[in-house]
C-alpha cells in the first residue's frame, strides 16, 4: 500500500515518559488536560504537570527507570486520535493500570481531585528522526513551524496488534499474559548488556503485543532454483545445461559480475566469461556429477576463444554437482581452478539479496583459489555475516543511547554502550577509531541507518540494520 504523505502543524504535550510508553508499545493511551478530538498531531515531551503525583508515584515499578531517563522537549512520534472519552468510575482504573504503565493509586488520587479523566486512544508512528523542539507548554497544544511532513511506513504497531489492544482497554480486559510482563520486567535492565538477555526480551514484547515482529523480504523465486538447476536429472542434456547456464549467468550479474553476452556455451563455445570487475572464465556442469573432463574442456575453450595469456590471466571456475574425483581435483591444482557446488552459489546470491551490496567480488576473489571451494565459500560468507553483525550492534547501541534519552551521542559514548553491550573480552572491545569508522559508514546517504549532526562525531538512530 502507497504510504500517504501528510502535513501536521500541531502537537500535543504530554508527560515525555507517557510518550516513551507509547513508542516502545507498552501503551496506547494518554491523559490529555481536555477532550481531543479525533484528528492528527504530533507528540510533544513534555515535563510531568505539578497537579500529578511525581514519577516515583505515577509510574508503575516496571516502567519508572524508563519514565526517570525520559528526555524533554523533543518531538520523536505522530499520532492519530482514533477515540477519546471521560473516566468517572474508580473501579475501573485497577484494569487500566494494568493494561498501561500507571499506578492504580495515582489514578485514584487525580480522579478524587476532579470529576473525570480524558482516555484518548492513539495510533502511533514514528518519525524518521528526532526533532528539537524549545517551548512552554501553556495550552495542551502547541504550534509547529514550519510544519512537520509525515507518512505511515514507521507503525509502532501492526493494524491486527493495534486493533486487538484497542478492543482491550476500551472494554477493560485484564491482561492476557501477567506472568510474562513479569518476566520481560525482570529481564529488562540485564537486556542492556547482555545479547542473550535482549533477544528474549524481543521475543516477549513481541509475543505481547507490544513490538511489532521484524520483517524480511521475501527473496526472488529464481534463487531458490539455482541448486535444482544445477543437480536436475530431468529433461535432455541440452535442455538440463542451457537451463543451469542461463542461471548461472543471472546470478553472476546479480552479484555485480559483467557477463559477456557473447559466451553461451553450445557447441565449441565456452558457456561463460565475464570481462568485469575481473576476467573469470566458467564451465558448468548440471546433472548427476561434474565428470572427469570438466577443467580439460575449460581449459581448451576457454584458451581457443581468450588466447593463452588472457585465459592464464582469468580467474577459472567449475559449477556443477557431486564431489570431484581425484583426477579432476588434480587438474584443477596444476591450472588453477576453482570447483564449487550450484549451492555455494546459491547461498552467494541469497546473501547478496538480503544485504545488497554485501558481497564485495574483490574480496571475493581472495576465495577463489584452486580445487574444490565450497568450505571457502562458506567461510566468506560467514565472514560477511559477522562484518554485518557488527554493524547491527552498533546501530542497536546508538539506539539505546537514544531510549536512555542520550540524544545524538558522541562516538566515545556509542563506544562505551557498544563494549558494555556485546564485547565479551578485551580481545572483541572496539576502539574508538574502529567505532567512528563505522558511524560515518552507516550515516552515509547511501546505507541511512544513522544519522549524522553536520560532520560533527554525534549520530542519531534512523533505522535497523534487520539480520537473521
């Protein structure tokens, strides 16, 4: 669905922890100072009014180190009013206690200094970054200028979510799992700096309803039958190998390869060569088994077509299924060749359509040594997978500077919450060099995980790096 872009020139003042409340899911209500009508707004954090009992007493014991790091006067989320409505009777802010991050007692206690409360029910998203904002909160509302420009593509909650937490304050249904909001409150804090710790806490604020589940995109059709195009059994020779081919060459360009269209395998031809980021000549085999003459035909088409010194210069592969005999291993040492099986290559391509640009072909080329490779293959792409980790840590780090209410973080704080978080000796602590050589990385235009203040050292969360 298209996201609708739209204009908001109001926002609404609330507690700032109220508003971290909302962000983090754990709620989706509010207490305005009057009734709201339903419409859009932007939220502004505000301090707790005087007429509130203080923090200690407002808060529920799960959610005050939360509500105490709360920061003031800054603007990180949009809202919908989709209902408002007036509290009158006491026997129901037990309930709602539960279901929010307010103590019963200071329900009690606002509700016996006045005839009722305003619930208002919103729909929250986020905004892609956070906005200083400098004024007194006189009026429940306060102008903005220039006006904010905002879509739906950051939901704090899915609709399904949203809708079945709406259902169940507005009719007061107890929580379904206390046990578990027990459990995900007495990991919180130890979630900070251990990895473990933080992936069980996802796992139950997700299971609560109160963090939406991460999605991934659905990988193209085709990679999924690079390796059932390469082992197929079915079908003519012909057919099986112009098949496997045709493959092997999408995946090739997909990787970043430039494929010389001329090279298309048939009859006295070679099945492929690519002329970019380096010359690599291939011969590929689909069915039961690569044979014994895999490397002498490469070897001989390959040298017709290219000429002894370029194809000496190439990088040499062999796509194909099976383990290599002991004669063919032999080939490929004395003339450097490379075998690997259609699946190593599958699992290139799908690394690359997870994390485009994640495969760096250069780097690559250091793998590609002679016999057979798919243990090298293995190792780069493991290699990979950690440099991407890495970088997941670090943006995870600058986002829990921001939750702890340390907006735009210097490096030397991004590095101290990245050792305290995931290094488990001094052997795997970063420097400061290593951890601002990454910030400016995941700043850049190009990637937008971060932002950047100017080309100062403090950066900003935008969005996760997401990895299995």
């Amino acid at each position: 669905m298209t996201d609708i872009i739209r204009m908001i020139d109001t926002a609404l003042c609330l507690p700032a922890a109220d508003i971290q409340a909302l962000i983090q899911g754990r709620s989706l209500v509010v207490i305005p100072r009057q009734f709201i009508e339903l419409g859009e707004f932007a939220l502004y954090a505000d301090e707790l009014s005087n007429s509130y009992p203080p923090p200690e007493q407002y808060y529920r014991s799960s959610f005050l180190p939360i509500a105490k790091t709360a920061k003031t006067g800054i603007i990180q989320a949009w809202a919908k009013c989709k209902s408002c409505h007036m509290i009158d009777d006491t026997e129901q802010l037990e309930i709602l206690s539960q279901l929010t991050v307010w103590r019963s007692e200071a329900l009690r206690q606002i509700l016996s200094q006045q005839e009722y409360i305003f619930l208002a029910y919103l729909r929250v998203y986020l905004l892609p970054e956070s906005i200083e904002v400098s004024q007194y909160c006189e009026d429940q509302f306060i102008p903005l200028f220039p006006a904010l420009t905002v879509g739906e593509d950051h939901p704090i909650l899915s609709n399904e979510v949203f809708d079945q937490r709406y259902r169940q304050i507005l009719n007061r249904q107890p929580p379904l799992h206390p046990e578990l909001e027990e459990l995900q409150t007495a990991i919180s804090q130890l979630a900070i700096t251990d990895s473990k710790a933080k992936r069980l806490d996802e796992q139950i604020q997700q299971f609560l309803g109160w963090k939406m589940p991460k999605t991934t995109k659905p990988l193209p059709d085709w990679i999924s039958t690079i390796n059932q195009k390469g082992t197929a059994e079915t079908g003519g020779k012909y057919e099986k190998g112009t098949a496997f081919e045709n493959i092997v060459r999408q995946s090739l360009v997909f990787l970043g390869f430039e494929v010389d269209t001329d090279a298309k395998g048939g009859a006295g031809g070679m099945d492929l060569y690519c002329t970019k980021p380096y010359p690599m000549v291939g011969e590929c085999k689909a069915g039961k088994g690569l044979g014994n003459m895999a490397v002498k035909e490469l070897v001989e088409l390959g040298g017709t077509h290219l000429g002894q010194e370029t194809f000496m210069k190439s990088v040499k592969l062999v796509i194909g299924p099976g383990n290599p005999s002991r004669n063919l291993l032999k080939a490929a040492q004395e003339w450097k060749v490379s075998i690997i099986n259609p699946m190593s290559l599958q699992k290139l391509v799908e690394l690359e359509a997870k994390y485009p640009g994640s495969v760096n072909l250069f780097e690559l080329k250091d793998y590609l040594t002679a016999g057979q490779i798919d243990s090298k293959v293995d190792e780069y792409i493991e290699t990979v997978k950690q440099d991407i980790k890495l970088r997941s840590q670090i943006i995870e780090a600058v986002k829990k500077l921001g939750e702890f209410g340390t907006d735009k973080p210097t490096v030397t704080e991004i590095r101290t919450q990245y050792n305290s978080m995931f290094a488990t000796d001094i052997n795997s602590a970063l420097s400061e060099e290593k951890v601002r050589e990454l910030l400016i990385e995941l700043s850049s235009p190009l990637t937008g995980y971060l932002g950047r203040v100017d080309e100062t050292d403090r950066f900003y969360f935008l969005r996760e790096l997401e990895i299995d």
